[in-house]
C-alpha cells in the first residue's frame, strides 16, 4: 500500500471512531445548531434534578435560592465554555490536551478520574430507572436485572455509533424534554400558589451557601471538564463558547431550578415521582428515558474517549461495550442502593475542577494559545501539572468557601508558578 493509502485509510478509521486520539480536522466540524442540542441534550439530566432538591429546601425562593443558582449554574458554565473554547481552537478533547499539561503518563490519571466518575453515573442511572418502575409503575424486583441488562445496553446504541447519531436524537429528545418539564414545573407553581406562595414557603433544611454552591457545581464539573468530547467538533471557538455556555449554564441551571422548586413544593425532587403527584405519570416516564437517553449516551461516549486515550487505541467502540458492561456489574452490585455514593461522586466535584485549571493554565498562561502537536514527544511527567493539581485539590478539599472555584483557581496560579521553576528539559524522561 502507498504511503498516500495508507495516510487515508488512519484518516478514514480515525473518522469513524470520532478522532479519539487526534485533533478534529476541519471538514468534520459542526455548526452552532448542532452543537447546541448535543451539549442540552447532555446537561438536562435527571441526576442534576436530584442536586437542586438538596439545595432547595434549604433557601428562601428569592432571593436567597434564585442568585445562588445563578452564580453556581454561572461558574459552572463559564468553566465549561473556557475548556470548550481551548477544545474547538485546537480540536483537542480534555484527555488529549492532559497530555501537555500532565505528561505522557501523568495523563493517563485524568483518563482514570474522568472516565470512573462517566461510569460511575451511567450505571446509577441504570438503577435509577429500575428503582422507578418498582415504586410508581409496580414492576416486580425480581425483574431489575432484566431492565438493568436491557438499558444499559440500549442507552448506549447511539454513543456507539457516534457524534452523528448522537446530534440527531438529541434534535428530537431536547425539545420534548423542555416542554415536558415546563408542562410540570407550571402545575408546581400553580399549585405553590405563584410568586407570592412559593416565597412563603420556610426553609426546612440546613446548608451554609458555600456547600450549597458545591452541590451545584459539582455534580456536573465532571460533564463540564468533558464537554470537549462534543465542542471540539464546533466549527469556530465562538460556536463552541456559546452552544457550551448555553447548555451548563441556561440548560443546567433550569434542571438545578426544577428539582429546588420541586422540593420546596412537594417536598419531593423525583422527577417522575413529582410529575406522578401532578398526574402525570405516563410523561414523567416518556420524559425519563428521553432525559436519560440524552444523558448516558453522552456518559459512555465520555467514559470512551477517556480510555482510549488511556491505552492508546482508537477502538472507541469497543470501550462504550466495555463501559457499559462495567456499568451493569456495577449497577448488579448494589451502586444504586449506596446511600454514600452519589456523595462521592459529588465529593469528585472537589477534585475534578483542578484538571481544568491546569489545563487553562498551561494553554493560556504558559503556552501562549499553543498546545504542542501530538506528535511531539511529552514527559514522562510534567511536573507542574501533577504538583498544581496535587496541592490545588488539598486546598479545595480543606478550604471553606466554593470548594471547585478554589481548587480552579489555585491549579492555575500554581501551574503557572511551578512551570516558570522546573525547566521543561527536566520535567521528567521525554516518552512520545
């Protein structure tokens, strides 16, 4: 085969396993439109429904609880929308740009982390529909296993196929899941009696604004620092910018916003067991495997593209079986049922955030806009980025305050320090 053959047919296999280990080349970028309704489709999330229910309880409506989910939904849009930026200007997935910042190996820890905490929520969501149909539709438990087998397998259809796939549901769940939730959240303020019955409603539970703020955040800094995946696809750095500030900040916040107000109202932050109460029951079904279709598809795509680049292979495919038959031992296994997990997941939004920082620091502060082209041969490990990232999420774990805006914050200034301090030529054994 000649070398042009050969050439096109890397081109060709890269392609269709969606570029897991190179940059997006411009003939595959896409428009505003279609970045939009992937990263909505992403963000309208059942699980984020849960996280508003924890917070909302705990505020008076306004404008206590409204401003805090405006600057929580706020920081984490704004942190999405800067990696989606790096991501569509270099075309480069966070795993990939972790390359530069960390090292060749040192990287492989932010494949680890990103990819556990994917897989860890798309098998909680398999259990999460399971636990649905025994309490409000009364499916016998001793059929679980089999819903479990079949949607953790079916959700998974269209992240095997692709980006393509993907956009194409999305174009059609989005909509639905946006009216569907309208549709409820009208009866709940109807049934509050307006403005004026929900700001009468008192607090009944207590959480001090900086936990709260980590609530928000947190839940979903995971989804943000992986929203690369889908706006290194945007054809212009503004394209992914707004469609990713759109989606984590608009569309996340209005999830946030449901389950607090569900909660305030009916003292219940279920989505389908609200809508139940509302007498809806049969769309708060439709709209949950909408809503969660959109979601764990995007989930296990992630939790593919992290471990490709983790043992260097392009077989995207193969790892969404992988992820997903990984998920279902999981879900087998009882995730579902610990009362400590989804805490730990939200405790990860402590630790996730400093990747970005590092990431956004070595980018702009350090490099100028430039990453290195992949071919370059990279550290074993980059000093800098493993120390930021080490120290920084000491600091978010042990500081009061918005745990994910310090250990942002603090990554950043530290990378910056530490890569004027240990020169690039003693970083660590060069490896490609």
């Amino acid at each position: 085969m000649s070398a042009v053959g050969e050439s096109q047919t890397v081109v060709e296999s890269q392609a269709s396993e969606d570029y897991p280990l190179t940059a997006v080349p411009a003939e595959a970028r896409r428009s505003l439109l279609s970045m939009a309704f992937m990263l909505l489709g992403f963000t309208l999330y059942s699980g984020t429904f849960f996280a508003g229910g924890l917070v909302g309880p705990a505020f008076r409506f306004f404008p206590d609880l409204v401003v805090l989910l405006v600057v929580g939904n706020l920081i984490l849009g704004g942190y999405a929308a800067a990696l989606g930026y790096i991501a569509s200007k270099t075309g480069l997935s966070t795993v990939l740009m972790a390359r530069s910042s960390f090292g060749s190996v040192g990287s492989r820890w932010v494949d680890f982390i990103l990819g556990f905490t994917q897989i860890g929520w798309y098998a909680w969501g398999s259990g999460l529909i399971a636990d649905l149909l025994n309490k409000l539709a009364g499916v016998p438990t001793s059929w679980n296993w089999a819903i479990v087998l079949f949607f953790t397998y079916f959700f998974c259809i269209t992240a095997y196929i692709g980006y393509r796939a993907m956009d194409w549901y999305s174009r059609i769940a989005v909509p639905a899941i946006i009216v569907l939730m309208l549709w409820s959240l009208s009866i709940a303020a109807s049934q509050a009696g307006g403005f004026a019955g929900a700001q009468a409603i008192q607090p009944t539970a207590q959480l001090d604004i900086g936990a709260a703020l980590t609530i928000i955040v947190g839940t979903f800094i995971s989804g943000g620092t992986q929203a690369t995946n889908w706006s290194r696809f945007a054809n212009s750095p503004r394209t992914a910018t707004l469609a990713t500030l759109a989606a984590f900040f608009i569309a996340n916040g209005f999830v946030v916003f449901g389950g607090a107000f569900s909660a305030l109202v009916y003292q219940d932050f279920d989505m389908v067991s609200v809508m139940a109460k509302q007498g809806l029951l049969i769309p708060g079904f439709i709209l949950l495997f909408l809503n969660m279709w959109s979601t764990q598809d995007n989930t296990i795509y992630a939790f593919s593209i992290a471990f490709c680049h983790m043992f260097r292979t392009k077989k995207r495919t193969f790892f969404v079986l992988i992820g997903a038959t990984i998920a279902l031992a999981l879900t087998w296994g009882g995730i579902y049922e610990s009362k400590q997990f989804i805490g730990f997941l939200i405790l990860l939004g402590t630790f996730i955030p400093p990747i970005g920082g590092v990431i956004m620091a070595d980018y702009w502060l350090y490099r100028r806009g430039q990453f290195p082209a992949l071919e370059e041969p990279q550290p074993a490990f980059n000093w800098a980025g493993v120390i930021a990232y080490v120290v920084a999420s000491a600091i978010a774990y042990y500081s009061s305050g918005i745990k994910p805006i310090n250990g942002i914050i603090a990554a950043a200034v530290l990378y910056f320090i530490l890569a004027k301090l240990i020169p690039s030529n003693r970083r660590s054994e060069v490896i490609k």
